[in-house]
C-alpha cells in the first residue's frame, strides 16, 4: 500500500510528491549511473546517462520483483545543476518512457563530483512492495 501525501492548500508539486507513506519490504537501490551492465559508458551525454541509470534502477527493482510503481524516494545527484534545469523536459521524457507516470518524493542535489570520472548523474532509490 502507498499513499502520496499532499498537505492541504499546497501547490501541488509536477514530476514528484512531496511525501509517500507505504508499507510492506523495503527494497534500497544502490545509487546508479549511466553505464549499461558491464560498467561501460555509451555516451557522455547527460540525458543519455539519465536514461541508463534509470534503466539500471527499474532492472535492479525488477530483481526485487518490484517496478517503478514501487518507488517511494528518489535521490538524485548531478554534478552540473544548471544542465539539469535547462533540460528538464528531455529529463521529463526519458523519465517518463522508462518510469512511466510513477513520481516518488524526491530530492536532486548538485555534488562536486562522483567517483566515477565520467558520471554525469547518479539516482539511488527507496522502494516498497507492498505486503
């Protein structure tokens, strides 16, 4: 069971929740970049990686037996904030197609880098099935 927690009289957010209240397993999502399964970059593009990690994220969920349905938080971690925001509506598409209409609460938090030279971005994920 999850429920999106949108307190009385806020705007309503676009592209997250504010809050999500769930129960059953948990399931943690190491944070993940934009390299394919064997630890290869395919491109030093920023949606592109986006795209990877968050395919990495749903096979990882999947593993679980869970899918996108189940995430309850997002962590993003980017390391040029300002691409970030100038591209979110690619961002929202790419999203979108491997996520689908599943918006988590979430937080993105611009970093001075990540351990791998080449990431542009890493997600980490909280998911619930429920019971």
């Amino acid at each position: 069971m999850m429920k999106l927690l949108q307190p009385a009289g806020w705007q309503a957010p676009r592209g997250y929740a504010n809050g999500v209240m769930a129960r059953g397993a948990l399931i943690f999502v190491g944070g993940q970049i934009g390299w394919n399964a064997q630890q290869q970059f395919e491109s030093d593009d920023f949606i592109a990686q986006t795209r990877q990690a968050l395919l990495n994220i749903r096979t990882v969920l999947e593993a679980g037996g869970a899918g996108p349905q189940h995430m309850a938080r997002m962590t993003w971690y980017v390391v040029d904030r300002l691409e970030y925001i100038s591209r979110l509506r690619e961002l929202g598409l790419v999203y979108r197609e491997v996520m689908g209409k599943n918006f988590p609460a979430m937080t993105c938090v611009q970093v001075a880098g990540l351990v791998e030279d080449r990431a542009r971005i890493e997600i980490e994920v909280t998911a619930v099935l429920p019971d």
